[in-house]
C-alpha cells in the first residue's frame, strides 16, 4: 500500500476514493448519533450534510435511501479530502479520521497518478511513422509530408519510380504504409486518417485495375475527398483561397475511375504527349499551394536571367518602363581607339589623354546644355517685363 506522510494528496476529490473506502465511510457515518457534539452538531451523515450546506428537502430525500452517505458524496462533487476531515473533526469523528486516512491518501495517489498519466498520454501526440519516432526524439515535433502515396502492391515497382523521381531529386517527402509505418499499430485505419488530416499537404493515390481491388484503398480516397469537400466550411474556404486540393490523382494504367475522382485533373501516366513531361507535372501538382506566387516568379526570373545575360539590361527600367534615375545621368560611353603602350611614344600617349578629356568635356556641356538653354531663357523674359514696366512708367 502506498501512503504518503503528509497530507499532500488530500486536496483531491472525495468521489475520486475507491468503492473499499467509500464503502468503510458509509458503514461508520450511515448509523444514527443520538448524541450532539458540543457545538450542536449532529454526529452521523446528517451533520456532514449540514456542514456542506444542503438542505432540508435534500436531508429528507437522502433519508429515504438504503446509503445517504453515498448520495451525499454524489451531489457534493466539489468536496474535497481535506474539507471532509475538517467536517469530521467539528462532528467530533476522530474515530472515523483515524481508521480511513491511510486508505484515502493511498486512494487519492493512485488517482492523481492516474490522471497524470491521462495527461502525458493527451500532451504526447500519436507516433505513427518511423520519422517520427526520430524526430519527436530531437526536438518533439512530428514529420510533416508532401504526400501520402496510395498504391496496390502489384505495382510496387512503378512506385520505387515514384520515390525515386520525387523524393531522390525533387528532395520531397513522401508517406509510404508499408514502408514508413511502425510496426503495431492498433487500428490502422484510425492512424492513416489522421496521417492525412493533418500532416500530409495531399494524397496520391496510383490508380490501376489492381488498386480498385482493394476496399482499403477505395475507402482511403473517399476519405480524402470528403475531407477536401465536406470537412467543414472554414476548412473549405481555406482550401479555395489557397487554390488547394486535396486529391492529386495519378492514373498509372488504364482503369475504371472512381465517380468521387473522375472530374479530377489527373497525371495520366498512360498518356505520350512531347508537349509535356509526366515527372515535371507531378513535381509541380505535389509543390506547395502556400508559397507566394512572387517567391515562385521570383526564382523564374533568377533563372531566366541566368540562362539568357541580355535580359539583365532591362533591370535599369522603373515600374513604368522609363530608365530609372541613375541611368539617365550617367554619360554615354563613347568608344575611343585603343592604343599600344609598346608601340606609341609619349607624344601619342599625350594626344591620346587630350582627346579623352576633350570627349569628357563634350559630354558634361551635352549634359547641361538643357540647363544653360532655359536660364537664357529665363533671362530674356526678365528683360521684357523690366521694359514694359518702363514703358508704362513713361506713359503715365
């Protein structure tokens, strides 16, 4: 038996004790006291129901009962060990004090111990995958995947393909059952669902002839598509916002398509179009709805630019396609001869340093020709409203 020392496990709640205990307390507090304390108060059930505060149509029905102890402890769920020794001692019950405290710490423990556990157990979240287990070892979070691959295991060597293309180059991850789940799980069913719900962006179920056979897979993809559709209207709205599905059906051969997923787009594996390639299509139908659509534009022009140089003059060009500000003041560049240094004397290198500074000083009087025009300008009508101010003066 295990007990405690101190009463640090008596604030927990009087119907959380065990039948044995309740059954002991009902035994020595159900018989009628004559006899009063010295304060008045009775010595049986109905001064602890006094104490507590109930009433005497309540006192009068529990009298009734074959255990208003029992009853009593029923309707005061808020009482607590520690309240109901203080009761005990005003009714002057040490007797029962002494003979039941060691069983209601003992009591008390197993339950607190047992509500702690209950409590790791909601706190920790379900282990489902092999990563997982890796993964909430080092920093307590579980493994988010791209994609939960649904296949029969007839066609278990299109899909290595699969894993290969999508995770070995496009650096994705995906779920596989037969591979990534831990062994022992007790209800399968209940550990994909919630797999899909809430740590896969989607699901990639590989239609066949032999992946229709399977009820588990049917059931699996009807799932899923009432979980894109009717999950809730908040989670919908989420879903159209994000221009997100849940469903990316890939059709590896040719097959009866479910009516829940035939007015899917799909990636017909069957199909041979050389205007398009089946791999690139998936990795981009499996890429992540949520990024910005200037991330992905972004890292289009980066590429872009790489692959074609010349397209970089155009980054001098405002939002409105004028030059920005900076190109528009820096001067021409104006090709001049190059010289030998071997071959040329000092006199030619001379000539040559004049001409540059000639050609350096064209460009500054180019450039501010505009500003030298209108201060003419300026300067003209200043002296044609001075003379007819004079003009006016004389005539007046």
């Amino acid at each position: 038996m295990a007990s405690c020392d101190n009463n640090s496990h008596l604030d927990g709640y009087l119907y959380s004790l065990r039948t044995t205990t309740l059954t002991k307390l009902s035994n020595m507090l159900n018989p009628t006291k004559v006899l009063l304390t010295d304060d008045g108060h009775l010595r049986d059930w109905r001064g602890l129901a006094e104490l507590i505060g109930c009433d005497m149509l309540t006192i009068q029905n529990l009298e009734k009962t074959s255990n208003p102890f029992a009853g009593l402890i029923n309707q005061a769920k808020d009482l607590t060990a520690n309240q109901f020794i203080e009761f005990l001692e005003k009714m002057d019950r040490y007797d029962v004090v002494d003979d039941t405290i060691a069983m209601m710490e003992n009591d008390l423990y197993l339950a607190s111990r047992q509500t702690n556990l209950e409590r790791t157990k909601q706190d920790t979240p379900q282990i489902v995958t092999i990563g997982d287990q890796e993964q909430f070892s080092v920093n307590g979070t579980l493994v988010q995947y791209d994609a939960f691959v649904l296949y029969a295991r007839e066609d278990q060597e299109f899909v290595n393909t699969v894993v290969q293309k999508i995770e070995g180059e496009c650096g994705m991850k995906l779920c596989l059952k037969d591979r990534d789940f831990v062994a022992g799980l007790p209800f399968e069913h209940q550990a994909v669902t919630e797999l899909i719900s809430n740590r896969c962006r989607f699901v990639l179920p590989i239609f066949s002839p032999n992946f229709l056979n399977s009820e588990d897979n049917k059931f699996v993809v009807n799932f899923s598509e009432a979980l894109g559709i009717g999950s809730g209207v908040l989670y919908s709205i989420q879903l159209i916002e994000r221009g997100c599905r849940k469903i990316v059906p890939c059709v590896y051969q040719q097959c009866d398509l479910p009516k829940s997923v035939s007015y899917y787009t799909r990636l017909d594996f069957t199909r041979q179009n050389p205007y398009w390639d089946f791999w690139d299509k998936m990795k981009k139908s499996l890429a992540n709805p949520s990024a910005p659509p200037s991330e992905r534009m972004d890292k289009c022009n980066i590429s872009t630019t790489e692959n074609h140089p010349e397209k970089k003059d155009f980054a001098q060009l405002s939002p409105n396609g004028d030059l920005s500000e900076k190109s528009k003041y820096q001067p021409e560049t104006i090709s001049v001869p190059p010289t030998c240094s071997k071959s040329s004397s000092r006199s030619e290198q001379k000539e040559n340093n004049l001409l540059h500074e000639e050609v350096a000083q064209d460009t500054l009087v180019s450039s501010r020709e505009p500003k030298h025009w209108l201060k003419k300008m300026w300067k003209k009508s200043k002296k044609k409203s001075a003379e007819k101010q004079k003009v006016k003066v004389l005539a007046f």
